[in-house]
C-alpha cells in the first residue's frame, strides 16, 4: 500500500540520538500506548497517539514533547543517526495520570531526503538541561517512508503467504523391524494470521484412494479435518502422530497438509491458504541367507577349534554381524561366537550323555535385518583317548623296599625285596610305605630291581596316597 506525499523544500537536520532510556527526573516511568499516526499537510504533519502515561506514584514529569522520526533502520532505543521531522510541545504530566487520544494538531514538519526511512514516534521529557528519550512506539513491522526528489510514499509491507509443511522421521522404513513412523507440522500464519481455518492432514498409498486423519487419530475414507475453525496462527508441532511401520504394507507414501479457509468452499473446493506434501517409503524386509556348515561340528576338550561362519552370508547390506538366535540353545562351554562371525575357543568339557551341544546362529547387517532363517548348529565335544605316555623316572617315584627276615612280608609282597610305583610324590610314596611296609622301604626316582612292578592311578599316570591304595 502507498500513499504519495508532497516533498516540501527547505534543509534537513540530521540529529543523532545519543540519549536512549534514561531514568525521568521527575517521574519514574513515562510510556505512549495504543496506536499511533502521522498525516502530512503543506509544511505540516499532525501526530496521534492512544495514551501517553505517568506510572509514577506522585510528583510531575518534566515538560513533555512528541517527535516523529526517520532512521535508516528501525529504532531501537539505542543512539543512532536519524532526522527529526517534527516535534510536538505539552505540558507536565502529574504522576499516575495519563493523556488520552493525544493530537498535535497541524504542527510544523520537514520530509527526510531520499532513501527509505523507518519512522517512529518519540516520546521525550526535559531533565533540566535537555530532553531525553523516555519511550517510543514504531511503524507496523515492514512499513516505510520511501523518499525520492520529488516524492515521498508509505510503503506497507508485501502480504506473506501462509506456509505449511509436513514431513516424516525417515525417508523410508523397512517391514518387520522396530521402526516407528513419525509425523511432524508446521504452519506459519504469514499474514492470514487470524483467519478461520480447517486443517486437513491426508495420505495415499501408491497414487490411490486418499485417506484423512481424524481428530480421533484414526485414518478414515471420510474427507473431514484433524482441526476445524482453527485461528490461524504459528504452530510447531512435532510427532503429532506415530505409528509401528511394521504394520504398513510396502509401497510408496504421500502424506499431505491442508489449510483451508473456514468459510470458503464454493462448490465444496476448499480455498487452500498452504499446502505441503512429503513422501516416504515402506521397503520389503531384505533377505539375508546364512549357509550352514557342511557337516557338525566335532571338538576335543583342550584343543583349540574355530570355524568362520562370515563368508557363507548374502543379501542385505554388508558388514554383517553375528549373534546367538533366541531361544536357541548356547554352544559348549569354551567355545564362543564372536560378532565377527568366528565361533572360536577351547573346549573345557566333555558332552554330557545328552549329546551334542545344539544353538542357533544369525546374521544381521548394517540396517539391522536378521536373517530370514537362522541356522541350527550341532557340535559335540569329545576327550582325547590318546593313552597317556610312559612315566619318566625323572618325574616319578618307586618305592624300593625289602623284607629282611620276615616270612610274612615276603609272602605279602611275592619277594624279599622289589620295587613298586609310581607315585604322584614323595608324601605318596611315604604313604604306601608307612602302610605296607613300616620301616622296610625308601623312596627314591630309581628303582632297585630291574623289573619293577608298575601300576597307574585313576588319573592315568601315577598313584596318589589316599586315593590309589
């Protein structure tokens, strides 16, 4: 919106305002509300304003003045270069009253030089020395004085279109996984701010039959709004609604918002005020293979075994990582199965009559999809039935021991004298001979016959006291 003015001749005055709010010398707070005016005649401007006001509690202000101004930007209350245009003069206002529906009159007035200008209105009070800033009110938001050699025009702001918008957490979901689709608003009054509306928020799958989200939060067939006779305004709302997207059949998605004028819908067409659109979409669950092993896994207590299930994965997006399948069973103590894909380890212990050990084993990639089928593992775990080797008369002890003159000993022991072992240890060795023969026997790594008598214990090397015998 413009309005011509004449420029009127004449010099222009650039002040700048080296005063903002300071403290009123006699009064503590002077303020100018409601709306406020300038309307220029020949040389001259007459300015409005609702009220001004003395919030003090007693005592007068100074003498008080209105000045309409021009600034390159819009005043702000701090000191800034700018042209006083014109100024009105009253009197002093008594504290805790207050001037209504002010009008200068036609006052004497200048325009500023070309450019575009920011106007404000002042309200100014004498301390004693000069005046000071107490107060100002500006022009609406986006309105100017555009000045040119010949003219000056009021420039109201361009209208602001409404804008909405919608939009979803992902740009695409996968079937069968935990996802969780999210919705999301925006609406920006812009200058319709006020207006009645109705907001609709619809979705189609694959271009077909559009569906309408209720106040209720259910999607119907029915074309009705989530909001009815909303006064337009800002509004953020975000994750308005969410839904399981394992649930959704695949397919491509378009969710839409639509603000419409309450009270316009000739012919049953809503007068759009916005309108925005987002897609997303509903993927099929990638499928994952896992080859399973040739044949079952077969491990001996105390040797090492591996097995690399990494290379026997396709499909989804690599890298992969491994897991145990729930509910699947565990493998063999010692052994584990690491995220690499490597079941590694030692086995510790033998498979219990039971059988073998039985887990499941999956894969998983980068998006998080399991395989389709998880592969059954068997492995069984055995002892090494290698016979233990030879006793070294280095390591273990023979028990040398001889009868003397007893008939008994000799009867008892098939001899008058032998060896027998082996023992684990000397106390083993002192053990037997305490027992057998007291005082008949020595216990040394060499054994005093050629042919000693030779015998294991349960633990397939040697005999230990209290076990063996």
């Amino acid at each position: 919106m413009r309005h011509r003015l004449r420029v009127l001749s004449g010099l222009f005055l650039l002040i700048t305002l080296l005063l903002g709010f300071t403290s009123a010398a006699q009064a503590t707070s002077l303020t100018l509300s409601g709306g406020w005016s300038y309307q220029y005649g020949t040389n001259t401007v007459t300015l409005t304003v609702g009220k001004i006001t003395n919030n003090a509690s007693g005592g007068n202000s100074g003498s008080l003045r209105l000045e309409l101004w021009a600034f390159s930007t819009p005043y702000d209350g701090t000191a800034l270069p700018g042209y006083r245009l014109a100024q009105y003069q009253m009197s002093v206002l008594n504290g805790g009253s207050s001037y209504s529906n002010v009008s200068s009159g036609s006052v004497t007035a200048s325009l500023p030089p070309s450019g575009t200008w920011h106007m404000a209105l002042l309200l100014t009070e004498y301390n004693g020395s000069s005046f000071v800033v107490r107060h100002y009110l500006l022009t609406t938001t986006g309105q100017t004085l555009v000045c040119t050699s010949s003219s000056c025009e009021v420039v109201a702001p361009p209208p602001t279109p409404a804008r909405a918008e919608v939009s979803s957490n992902s740009s695409h979901y996968t079937l069968n996984k935990d996802d969780t689709l999210l919705l999301s608003g925006v609406i920006e009054a812009g200058s319709a701010a006020g207006t009645e509306a109705d907001v609709f928020i619809r979705v189609s799958l694959n271009g077909g039959a559009p569906l309408y989200l209720g106040s209720d939060m259910q999607w119907n067939g029915v074309e009705k709004p989530i909001v009815s006779r909303f006064p337009l305004a800002d509004v953020i709302v975000p994750n308005f609604y969410s839904l399981p997207s394992n649930i959704l059949p695949e397919g491509v998605y378009k969710f839409e918002i639509m603000v419409a004028d309450s009270h316009q819908q000739a012919n049953a067409v809503h007068t759009l005020i916005a309108h925005a659109e987002v897609l997303t979409t509903v993927w099929p669950k990638p499928v994952i293979e896992l080859a399973p092993p040739e044949t079952a896994f077969v491990g001996t207590v105390g040797e090492p075994f591996s097995y690399d299930f990494a290379p026997w994965v396709t499909g989804g997006t690599p890298p992969y990582y491994f897991i145990l399948g729930t509910f699947g069973g565990f493998p063999p103590m010692g052994i584990v199965l690491q995220p690499n894909g490597m079941l590694i380890g030692t086995p510790s212990i033998k498979s219990s009559v039971f059988g073998a050990s039985q887990f499941l084993v999956c894969a998983v990639d980068v998006a998080a999809n399991e395989t389709r089928d998880c592969v059954p593992i068997s492995m069984l775990v055995t002892e090494d039935e290698t016979p233990p080797p030879p006793p070294s008369s280095s390591t273990y002890l023979f028990a040398n021991w001889t009868c003397g003159t007893s008939g008994q000993c000799a009867s008892i022991m098939g001899g008058p004298q032998g060896s027998t072992g082996m023992f684990c240890t000397i106390a083993d060795c002192n053990s037997w001979g305490a027992q057998t023969i007291p005082g008949g026997y020595s216990c040394s790594t060499t054994a005093s016959v050629g042919n000693p008598r030779v015998s294991t214990g349960s633990n397939g090397l040697c005999n230990r006291a209290g076990v063996d015998f």
